[in-house]
C-alpha cells in the first residue's frame, strides 16, 4: 500500500498584481493544444489548457530527490501546464508561517505558479487569526498533510481550521491516503459549502471516495496517485467530471503518468477539458466573488 | 514504440475495477501500444492457486498476445509441483511467480527454493513479488542461490515511504548480474529509473505495469519521461523481455 504524498492546491494573490481572485480572467487561452512536447505515446486530442493543482516546491529531506522550483518550472515548461498549483515544502516540514512566506513570494516571480498556503494543527492555536490572514493575503486555496506531519483528524485544531472555512469558504484540499482518512474528514467537516478536495487517492480508496462524493456534491477529486486503469472512466460514470480535477505531485512523482490517464481515458473531450482546467477554474476562480 | 509487459494480471480485484474481460484488456494494450504482455491469475494470488491457474491457461488462448506466469504457492507443495508439471511444458507459460504477501511464505524459505529449483531445470524465469527490505533480502537470496535462474524483482523492491524499497532494489541488483528489476507502483519518485540505469546498466531493467490494477499509463509515463536515451528506453519497454523471454 501506498503510504505518503505531496500534493499541492491554491490559488492568486491580489499581492501579485493579478485582478482580484479570478484565475479564469487570468489565464491565457490558446489557439493550439498543450501537452508533454516530448513525441511520446500518442495523445488524440490534446487539452487546450492544462491547470495542475498538484505541485510543490522545495527541499526534501527525507530522501534525496531533486524538487527545487526550478525543477518544478522546467517540468511545468516541457508538459505545457498552463498553471500550477503550488506550495514550498518549507511550509509543510517546517514552519508554515515561513513557507507561506515563500510561496507567496516565488508564486509572484512566475505568471505560471499559483500559491497554495498550508497551516500545521501541531502549531496552530489561533485559526481564526491564521485563516483569516491567509485570505486577507489572498491564498485561495488552503492544503493540510495529515500523512507528512502525521497528526489525527480528530484533533482539536483541525476542528477549529475547518470551522473557520465555514466562515470564508475557501477550498481546502487534504491528502487522504489511508482508509478511513476521508471518511473523518467528511464526517467532520459535516454540511459545508466550500469545495473539499481529496488527493492522494489511489485504488484503495477509490470506494470510499465514491461513496462520500455521492453523498457530498461540494467534494472532489484530485488525479495524480489515481492509479487503477478505469479509475477516471468510474469516477466519471458515479459521480461526474465536474468532480475531478487534475494534478500530477510534480516534481517528487513523474508528470506524465497522470497525464496520460486522464488524456487516454475513454472519456469525452469535453469531460477531459473539464478535468484539464474547468473545474480549476472554476473553483479557484469562484473563491471571493 | 514497442512495448512487452512483464508484470500483468487478469482476474477480478477487490477495488472499483472493473477490466476483467479479454477484449477490455486488448483495448487497454492497444491504447499504450502493448504489443505483448506476461499474466498471472489474481485468483491464484489472492486465494485458490489451482484454479486460478487453470482460469489464466484459458484466458492465454485469448490472444496471441497473451502469456503467462504460473502461480505457486509453498504452503501447498504437492499442489504447486502438479502446477509446474501441468503448466510448465506449455508454450504459453513462460515462468513462475511467488506473491509472498498472499502465501505469507518467504520466497527465499526452503519450500519456495524446492519449488524454484524444478522451475530453474525447466529453464524457466521466475517474477517474485518484492517490497521492501525483507522481502528484496529474500529475492537476493533466490537469486544468488540460483546464479543460472533469471530473476525477476517485481516492482524494483517497492515504492514505499520516501523511495523506501525501490533505492534498496537497485541496490541489490548491482552486484547480481541474473536479477532484473521489473518498475511498476503506484508513487513513482521521478529519478527511480534514471538511477537504476546508472546502477545497473539498462539491460537489467523491465518494464512491467500491474495492469489490470494499475493503470499502464503509470509505468509508460515514467520510462517515457526519464531522463535516459532513447536506446535504453527502448531496452526497458522491449529488447530486455525480448532476450530473456525469448519472445
């Protein structure tokens, strides 16, 4: 079984000069389709936009992997992502305050980044003031890693984070990679208006993550660890394309595995475009209006 | 580009899967272009070696395109002789595999070796089920035990927690010139086929996908984005499987 990932979710910042929240005014539509430019196995129809909400930055030092921002942009370039979404691990493994920090500041130096903040539930004992800080700095989007910083989802803080979403109904994207994960999440989120993201699920998850997005019409799916060979086409048939959304865990994990399953799926074009870059846009786009 | 798979299932899961139809599986090689691809039974992993055995030598007269390991399964040593005698002098079945997860057996205990010795004479190649540090010290063990026996790492050692598995793997095969590493998982760390090449040359290195549990997608992706020659990637989807499965 699978054990841990780093998956990435976020947004623009009003700090960067782009127009308020709205990803969909800001990013660029192409003529032609964008892809992997390296001739591989071939694609019939390449998405017109690629949006990758699952992406990170940073140093690792749990293994030696090579995860640096430039890494990340080089591999961003050669895939044809049109955005991607992103945090620095500095964050995550670190001091959450810092990495925010430098999130913000790398994702201003690129029009491809979008920032994704986190908060770690082992410091975080104000979630009124963290939460409402990260809006006011215009994170859209907001990451935990209950599997990288390995606390309970029963846990007071994480119920005062998610009370605050309530409040200001930012996305919050978790990895939920070990049975039952999602199922707490659920379960303690209850009725909510802002969309939940789940990542990290692969085909040992998949029916519980079926089950829950059939009873929960604001949650959803991210792509890069759905690994079994008809995951997308099942998700599509239970619970729709408009549920999914694209990431790859670039660059800790290959981009183009979780690229090509969804753009080899049996599938329509359009319900591929909506997995692509819509349902993105539409999320991190919808976030303050 | 050509592609063998050397890691392959057919048979039902207990997961949302739902590829457990001959003409689905042909779709699915037909879309990343796999030409030939190595099954064994997930029935004959999971619970009842005999007839899922007898299941997969039905679902090989399919297609041309289609073979086969032969599961054994230690704790039932009369058994797994008769499937070696049964399966083995097939043309179809080009070899064993041992899933020591299901079997709870070590491929590297004495019942597993009694078993891998009547394969070794019949000059088959034998895939194991590897993941993790236990499980790659068993797989050395077999294949330094039989230096004449092709041995086929699965999984290249596991991808486990941060490259848990898969570096050991690699580790492992450097010295062993019989032991493949065969790359399918889930949480593929994007540098673990650019190093196995540097480890161990890129004529020890299969490609291998877990289909139907996994997505072929997953393993093409990876060698298709490693940072390695054109040749070596060409080693790895089909030359390697070529030589020593004699396709």
């Amino acid at each position: 079984m699978i054990l841990y990932t780093i998956t990435g979710v976020a947004t623009r910042t009003s700090s960067q000069g782009e127009r308020s929240c709205g990803l969909r005014s800001t990013v660029p539509k192409l003529l032609t389709g964008v892809g992997p430019r390296t001739p591989q196995t071939e694609v019939a129809q390449m998405p017109s936009q690629i949006v990758d909400m699952n992406t990170h930055f940073g140093v690792y030092p749990r293994m030696k992997a090579d995860i640096s921002l430039e890494i990340l942009e080089r591999l961003i370039e050669q895939n044809g992502v049109t955005r991607a979404v992103t945090l620095s691990l500095k964050g995550v493994l670190y001091d959450y305050v810092e990495g925010n920090a430098e999130t913000l500041r790398k994702c201003s130096e690129s029009r491809k980044l979008v920032p994704a903040a986190t908060l770690d539930p082992r410091k975080c004992t104000d979630a009124v003031a963290d939460v409402s800080a990260l809006v006011s700095r215009g994170f859209k989007v907001l990451r935990l890693f209950p599997d990288l910083q390995e606390w309970p989802l029963r846990f007071a803080p994480v119920r005062s984070i998610v009370h605050e979403l309530h409040r200001v109904h930012i996305p919050l994207m978790v990895n939920a990679l070990t049975y039952g994960v999602a199922t707490e999440l659920t379960d303690l989120v209850g009725e909510h208006a802002f969309p939940v993201i789940l990542s990290g699920i692969g085909y040992w998850v998949l029916s519980e993550v079926i089950v829950l997005m059939k009873d929960n019409k604001n949650t959803f799916v991210e792509t890069s660890y759905l690994d079994s060979p008809d995951a997308i086409e099942v998700l599509v048939r239970e619970v729709g394309a408009d549920r999914i959304l694209f990431g790859s865990n670039t660059p800790m994990t290959y981009f183009r595995g979780p690229y090509l399953s969804v753009a080899k799926a049996d599938i329509s074009d359009h319900e591929k475009e909506m997995i692509f870059h819509l349902n993105a846009e539409k999320i991190l786009g919808e976030v303050g209006e | 580009m050509k592609i063998i798979d050397v890691h392959a299932h057919c048979g039902e899961w207990f997961f949302p899967i739902y590829m457990n139809e001959a003409r689905r599986i042909i779709g699915l090689m037909d879309k990343y272009g796999v030409e030939k691809a190595v099954f064994s039974s997930s029935l004959a992993v999971f619970y009842d070696m005999v007839e899922g055995n007898a299941q997969l030598n039905e679902f090989l007269s399919g297609s041309p395109r289609f073979y086969g390991y032969a599961i054994l399964n230690p704790n039932y040593m009369d058994l797994s002789v008769e499937q070696i005698e049964k399966y083995l002098g097939v043309q179809k079945f080009l070899g064993v595999k041992i899933h020591p997860d299901y079997s709870r057996k070590s491929v590297s205990c004495h019942e597993s070796v009694e078993l891998l010795e009547k394969a070794r004479k019949l000059k088959k190649v034998v895939l194991l089920h590897t993941w993790g540090d236990e499980q790659i010290r068993a797989t050395s063990i077999v294949a330094d035990t039989f230096p004449d026996m092709t041995v086929i790492m699965g999984h290249m050692g596991g991808d486990g927690k941060e490259g848990a598995g898969w570096k050991a793997g690699i580790a492992a095969a450097k010295g062993r010139p019989n032991l493949y590493l065969e790359i399918c998982g889930s949480v593929l760390h994007r540098d673990r086929i650019k190093e196995a090449v540097e480890a161990v040359g890129d004529d020890r290195i299969l490609y291998g996908s877990d289909m139907t549990l996994l997505n072929p997608s997953i393993a093409v992706g990876m060698v298709e984005e490693a940072d390695i020659s054109q040749s070596s990637k060409e080693n790895i989807f089909h030359r390697n499987a070529e030589r020593i499965l004699h396709l």
